[in-house]
C-alpha cells in the first residue's frame, strides 16, 4: 500500500502562540478526527516536546494531502513541512 508520510515542525513563535490559546489545539484535533474517520489518516504521532508531528495518510495523492495540511489551524505556525511518498513492506 503506497502512503504519504508528512513531517511537521512547529515555529517557536508559533507555539508559544497556540499555547496561549487553548481552542486552537481542539480545532486542530477535530480536523485529525475526521480525517481518521474518513479513513485517510493511518497514523498520527506528536512529538513530547509537541513541536513536531508526523501523520501518514493512505488512499489519497500529494495534492491532496498538502490542501489537507494547509486547511489545517496550525498551517501558519509551522516552520517546516516534508511530504514522503513510502511504500508500506509489512
């Protein structure tokens, strides 16, 4: 099964700005939600420092999945973004 894994990386300034407001992560966590309901979200993992996050999407084209990640309310917070096309082995 082929997968998009996609590397993010919070801004320091964007932290400290979700941080100090406590809907943002809850928007964000409905849009993951729905995702992992539609089933295009295999995984999602955060970092402990919640800087950084990885989510792997399935069934869905690189396109797709950068609209999906700039709908997101974190998108003007991140610093980084990297899109890995895998190839699931096992």
């Amino acid at each position: 099964m082929n997968s998009i894994m996609v590397l993010i990386t919070l801004s320091d300034s964007g932290i400290e700005t979700i941080k100090s407001n406590p809907e943002l992560p809850k928007k964000e966590m409905e849009f993951v939600a729905r995702w992992k309901d539609e089933g295009i979200l295999e995984s999602f993992f955060i970092s402990v420092s919640k800087k950084d996050a990885v989510l792997i999407f399935k069934n869905v084209d690189e396109s797709t999945v950068k609209g999906l990640i700039e709908s997101l309310p974190y998108f003007p917070y991140m610093a980084q973004i990297a899109y890995h096309h895998l190839n699931k082995q096992f």
